[in-house]
DNA sequence: ATGCCTCAGCTCCTGAGA
C-alpha cells in the first residue's frame, strides 16, 4: 500500500499535474493507493470528481473558496469519512478523514501561523491542541492510524536550509515543535525518518529567489504513522519531480510505502 | 527589505502563503 500527501497550492492550476503523476507511479508498477490533497482553493462544486474517476481514483473532498480545501483520492472508497477536526469549532476548511483498506488516514492542511504571536499563530497553537485531543481518541478506536499532510512544522534543524538564520521563525519556533512532538507522544511516528534520507531533504521550497535550484527549502509535509503501522513501513522518500514541472504547486509529494 | 513568486478574486491591486 502506498500512501502519499501533496498541498498543490490550487487544484485547477495543478489538476493536470496531478493526474500525470499519479498515471506515472502507477506506469511504474508502484500505483499510489491514497492521495491527500491540501490546497484546494476551491468550492464543492468545482470538484474534478470524474476526471479522478476516470484515472480510477474515488474520492473525498471538503473545499473553501480562495483558501485551504482538502481532499483524499483512494482507489478503494474511503469509508466513515469526517471533515474538520470534531470537537473544535472551525470555518475553514483543513481536515479530512477516511478509512480505507483498514487504514484510518486522516488527510490535514495545518495553519500557516503566518508569524509568532500574530492572531493567525495564536489559531495554530488552538488547532494543534484541538487536533491532538481528537487524535488521541481516534488511536483507541483506529490503531492503524496515518496522519499525513502539510503540518507548516519542521522538527529539528535537519528540516531547515538555514538553520541559524531561520531560527525560531514560522514553522521553526519551539511552541509549534512543542506541539509536532505531542503528536509523536500519542504514539505517532515520523515515517520519514524510519529511513536513511539525503542530507537536506525538503519538501517545500519558496517560489522567490530560485528557492528550489538552490534547495532553499523546508521538509513541513509530514506523514505520521500509528505504532501497529510502523512494523509495516518500507519507504518513504520526497518526490521532487514535480517540482521541476513548469509551473509548480511550491510542495512536493512525500510517499509513504508501507508492505 | 514594506522586496523577491504565485494564486484567487468584489482582478490591473491586495491578502495570504511559508
């Protein structure tokens, strides 16, 4: 089973990207068997359902206009699908979750934060607590649990182009780490360092200044695995080639293969 | 550095992203 997450920055820009890449795993003999999409920027009814269909993905989607939006491609139906996080009140659209295959996946675009003690960065602390008491109930109901999606977190300095000159900025302070790290504590774990990675393995990269030729980047797209997952875990690597596609969401995918 | 790109929208500028 291969699990993937991707923040496409607009589904209507990337729909073709999309839709290429994931004909491409499947040419490879690797088909991807759950997309979450982060990014949608739009509504309902704009939903490219049957061109997904007709790659042979159902789907599951929760949008918004202009920002956020979610989605969670599967090649078998999603089943006791959620959207948002129950029990913490949102207007935006940013959670959702299904299971499929016996995999609880819950799919999550995290709040920007925008800047440490801004208004935005007090709503990323709520939504963090409010996502971590919800998770920590669905682990005793689903204990085979992915939580993948763009966390706009990084770990640790491995996760920074700069460490030093990035220090304690958005997505680098100590109050979202603290948070990232009461995840892990639940009983979650980063997928991505199971395994030998290169050094400086990112999977975001700024649109401005050659962010990405020069790997100017930040690994803030996360895939979390429940303990009973992770004996299953084979892989998990940033697929970078998208990025290089002409006109870019500014994520790659990060793939998860699980036996 | 109030900058740099990219995207959506009450679109020819602004807000937000990260």
């Amino acid at each position: 089973m291969r699990l993937a997450t991707w923040n496409v920055n607009s589904l209507s820009v990337r729909l073709p990207q999309v839709l290429d890449w994931l004909a491409a795993q499947s040419a490879s003999g690797s088909p991807v068997d759950v997309l979450a999409l982060q990014e949608l920027k739009m509504t309902d009814d704009k939903f490219p359902a049957e061109a997904f269909a007709a790659a042979g993905y159902c789907a599951q989607w929760f949008g918004q206009k202009t920002y956020n939006g979610v989605a969670l491609l599967s090649r078998t139906p999603a089943t006791d699908v959620v959207k948002n996080i129950p029990g913490f009140d949102d207007d935006m659209a940013r959670v959702i979750t299904g299971t499929v295959d016996g995999v609880r996946v819950i799919g999550a675009y995290f709040p920007n934060g925008q800047e440490p003690g801004s208004e935005k960065f007090e709503y990323k602390m709520a939504w963090l607590k409010g996502l971590r008491q919800w998770i920590k109930n669905e682990l005793l109901v689903h204990p085979k649990l992915v939580l993948m999606g763009d966390y706009n977190i990084t770990f640790d300095e491995l996760d920074m182009w700069d460490p030093v000159g990035l220090q304690d900025t958005i997505h680098c302070t100590e109050e979202e780490r603290y948070h990232l790290r009461a995840l892990i504590a639940l009983g979650l774990h980063d997928s991505f360092r199971l395994f030998d990675q290169p050094p400086k393995s990112f999977s975001w990269w700024d649109y401005r200044d050659f962010g990405f030729k020069r790997n100017r980047g930040l690994r803030i797209d996360h895939i979390l695995i429940s303990t009973a997952l992770k004996p299953l875990a084979q892989a998990c690597v940033v697929d970078k080639l998208p990025r290089k596609n002409e006109r870019p969401s500014d994520h790659a995918p990060v793939v998860l293969t699980l036996a």
